[in-house]
C-alpha cells in the first residue's frame, strides 16, 4: 500500500550536530532569554497577565533551546572515539588490511 502522508523535512530531535545549528541555538536562547527578562520585568511593574504569559512562553522556549544545545554536545562526545594510538613503525597485518578491488 503507497503511503499517503508526506513526511515533515527537517524535523529531527535532537537537532544536527552542525555549526550551522549550534549557532542558531545558541542565538535562540539568547533572544528568548532578553524577551523572558523584558516581559517578566513588564510584568512584575504592571501585575498583567499578558507580560506573564509571555514570560512562560519564552522561559519554557529558552530551556528547549538549552535542552537542543545540551543533546548536541551529548551526541558529539558519544560519537568521538578513542582509538588506541599505534605504535611508530608498526603497520597493520595483512588479515587488518582491507582486501584490494577485484581480487
């Protein structure tokens, strides 16, 4: 049976590890973080509920774009490997290398 429903593009979480993510993220949590100050300062003088709501909107958006940037740097430390250093001169046997094409 075809499926019917398209998949949503570029919609993953965690996010990428790419530069290009890092940055975004990272610039995300700095503005929601100036709008969650502003509005809760807003808040706090007037005693509306509008600057409050929008206070909880922006603190709970800053923790999920810290939470974004904390599962990246998780997943880059799980994905760098140690591998043993070799030893200067020494090359792998025959049975380490990998078998020629067309043999």
């Amino acid at each position: 049976m075809p499926r019917t429903v398209l998949a949503m593009p570029g919609l993953t979480w965690p996010p990428h590890d790419t530069d290009r993510n890092r940055l975004l993220c990272r610039g995300q949590v700095v503005v929601y973080a100036l709008v969650a100050v502003y509005f809760g300062l807003m808040a706090l003088q007037s005693g509306a509920l509008v600057p409050w709501a929008i206070t909880t909107v922006a603190l709970a958006a800053t923790f999920v774009a810290v939470a974004a940037l904390l599962l990246m740097r998780a997943g880059r430390r799980a994905t760098t490997t140690h591998e043993p250093a070799r030893e200067p001169g020494s090359e792998p046997t025959r049975d380490q290398r990998p078998a020629a094409p067309g043999r």
